[in-house]
C-alpha cells in the first residue's frame, strides 16, 4: 500500500466522537475552532486486526473478569525479541490500567512519603504531579539544550542525586518531549550513575515503537547486555503505537524477584489487578499483526517531519524545529522570534493551533510549543502556512 492509500483508508474525522483532542478544544482551549495538535493520539484508525479482533471479542457479548491468556506473553515476548532483543518471561510481566497510573504505583511500592525522585525536564507533566501528587520530593535536573538537540546532562545528574538522596529515577525513553531516542551508550552512562547511587530506575518506554529512520531503541533493561536490568522497571503499552490510549491497558515488566515480590505485595494491597478485556485483546492482536500498519504510520510521521523542518528552516528561519528521533511529538523553538508573553497569542489566536507549551514540561521552557505529527499531513501544512505567514505579518 501506498502513503496515500493507506492516509486514504486510515485518516478519520475525530471531531464528535468524544475525543479529547478535538472535543475539549474549547473548554481546554476556550476555541473549538484551532487546528489540534496537543494531545498524544493519532487521527489514524489502527489497524485492521485489532478492529476485527475486537469485534469478535465483542459479540460475545460477555465482559466478565477476565484473565490474559498464555499466548499474550508470547506474542508480546516476540515484538519486544524480535524488535528489541528484549524476550520476555512471563514471570516478568503485570499489568496497569496505562502508564502513568504504572510510575504512580512505582512511586508507592517502592519510595516513601518525602523521598526524592528525579525527573528530566522538559518531561511529560505527568511525570511532574505524579511525584508531587503522591507527596514524594521532586528533583529535576534540565536537560542540556543545543540548537534543537537535547541530551543529557550527567555532572548534573550525579549531583541532583547525591544532594537530594535521590530514591528513584523516572526516565521518559524514548524522551517526550525531547524527541530523543537515547543511544546504548547514553544510556548506560546515566544508568551507571543510578546503580553507584543505589537508584531505582522506573523506565516509562511507552513510546519504543515510534522511531525514526535508523534511531534504534534500547530498552534499559537491555542496555549493556541487561547489566541494569535488576535495578529497572519497565513500563509499556501498545497504546501509543497502535492508537489504543482509550483502552487502558499497560505492561510492568519486573526481572529482579525481589523487587518484583514487592511490587506483588503492594499489588495486593491495591486489589486492584484486574485487566481491561478489550485492552488485551487489542494489544494481543496489534502485537501479533500489527508490524505494517506500524510501518507505515511511521512513514507517514517522517514525512510530516520533515516537511514541517524544511519548510520552516527556509521560510522561518528563526524557528527552530528541535531534533525528532523518537515520538511522534516535535518542540519548535520560537524564543527567537516570539516574545515569551506573547507565546499562545501568536501560536493559538494567530496560527490558530492547539498545542502544548513548553512550560507545561519544565518550568524553563518558555517559549517551545510541542505539536503532535502522527496526523493528516494536511493538518501539518496547514499548521506550517499559518505559521509562516503570521512570522512575515510580524516581520
Ligand atoms: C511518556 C509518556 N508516558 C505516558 C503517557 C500516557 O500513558 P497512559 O495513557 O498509558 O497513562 C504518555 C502520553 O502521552 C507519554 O508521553
């Protein structure tokens, strides 16, 4: 299939189906006429298996407690084998209602009240409020900032967890909204770092899957040939990948016993583990058929990608387009052009688009706007027309 074949099969209207992207713009936005391009889903159907795969399981007809069937594992085992030399046992593995109530259960079973835990910023905001909603300290640490590209920033690190007592680190791999893959090596420094320090890595790699060109990912627990692994907690889920966010459904993978036995007590006291039925049937079918859809879904993101850079680094070039190796989620870098009060003026009531802003993800990041690409290109070049002719209405 064709790129546009498949736009043609797989691109929906969202609007009026009660949607968060779309439907909330105006209480979220106070405008329900702007171009959304916040939140992180795609307008893309997911992939025909999964559709027939829910059907079946829906005409049944009964949705009573369920449990996950052995061939789930091995079908998950296999993407993350064959993907990421990562296979999995299904000793390893538990599931969460999606990955963020995933890092707010590591934050309980694992730390206590006042315990610091660090963070990457710009991150996620969930990242933010589930340390500080949990009543945990949080230490951030910037990421380092060059021209468009993000990497880290070890000295700082190290020092952050050493003055801070620093519990548990939660990663973001690969990095929203960094855009980063992060290589092995980056990897292992900072993992090096955690293991001298006795820090608990909690992995939240929920967007493995969307990589571009040839930026491999490395699961932490795979890195250095699995030498971090006892001291890692993975969490996942086919839900970025396959546009399945609505059906909360997300993996903890745990390889250290002991920590997995704490994990299990905690779990217990939770009693709260039951699986969302719809959610495994998905994932199961998404997993097993889902390698295409996925391929070309990425080639549709590459190409937004790099029409929204090339066109913006001729036409607007005191934009910088960050770095996109991983997510389908990019910053644009206005401080030069925009003043920093003036950020949602000109990119909502101007441009008349939807995003997130920088500041959302760390307090010093005034002045980027993320934009989410896994959409109708159509969608892109409207975005980057606005944006270009309101730059030269300025200028
Ligand atoms: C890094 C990261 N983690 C978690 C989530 C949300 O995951 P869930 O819906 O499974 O809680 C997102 C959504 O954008 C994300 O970017």
């Amino acid at each position: 299939m064709d790129k546009q074949k498949f736009l043609d099969d797989y691109v929906v209207e969202r609007r009026g189906t009660d949607c968060f992207k779309w439907d909330e713009l105006e209480s979220r936005y106070g405008d329900k006429d702007l171009i959304s391009m916040w939140v992180a889903d795609m307008e893309f159907k997911t992939c025909d298996q999964v559709i027939d795969a829910m059907i079946k399981r829906t005409r049944h007809g009964v949705f009573g407690y369920s449990c996950v069937p052995g061939e789930y594992y091995q079908v998950f085992s296999d993407w993350m084998e064959r993907r990421y030399r990562f296979p999995l046992k299904k000793e390893w593995v538990r599931f969460s209602t999606g990955c963020v109530t995933g890092i707010a259960w590591m934050v309980h079973a694992f730390t206590k009240p006042g315990d610091a835990c660090l963070i990457l910023t710009p991150v996620y905001y969930p990242f933010h409020n589930v340390v500080t909603n949990n009543g945990r300290t949080l230490v951030t640490v910037d990421l380092e900032y060059d021209n468009g590209h993000f990497s880290m920033d070890y000295k700082a690190i190290e020092k952050a967890i050493v003055e801070n007592n620093v519990k548990m680190f939660i990663q973001c791999s690969p990095h929203n909204p960094a855009g980063r893959v992060w290589s092995e090596e980056e990897l292992e420094q900072v993992l090096e770092i955690c293991k001298r320090h006795q820090v608990l890595v909690v992995s939240d790699e929920i967007h493995q899957d969307i990589t571009l060109k040839d930026h491999a990912f490395t699961p932490a627990a795979v890195a250095k040939e699995g030498a971090y692994r006892d001291m890692v907690i993975t969490l996942s889920s086919a839900s970025k990948t396959f546009n399945l966010a609505g059906l909360p459904h997300s993996h903890i993978i745990i390889t250290n016993e002991s920590l997995m036995a704490v994990y299990d007590k905690f779990a217990s006291a939770l009693n709260r583990t039951e699986i969302n039925v719809l959610g495994v049937v998905a994932t199961m079918a998404a997993y097993a058929h889902g390698d295409e859809w996925l391929d070309h879904v990425l080639e549709v993101i590459e190409d937004n990608y790099s029409y929204l850079k090339h066109t913006l680094n001729d036409k607007a070039p005191d934009i910088t387009v960050c770095d996109l190796e991983g997510t389908y989620l990019v910053l644009l870098d206005l401080r030069k052009c925009v003043d920093q009060n003036g950020v949602k003026e000109f990119i909502q009531d101007k441009c008349r688009l939807a995003v997130d802003y920088g500041e959302w993800f760390g307090k010093n990041f005034n002045g980027f706007v993320r934009l989410n690409l896994a959409t109708d290109p159509a969608y892109v070049r409207q975005a980057v027309d606005n944006i270009v002719n309101q730059l030269s209405n300025c200028n």
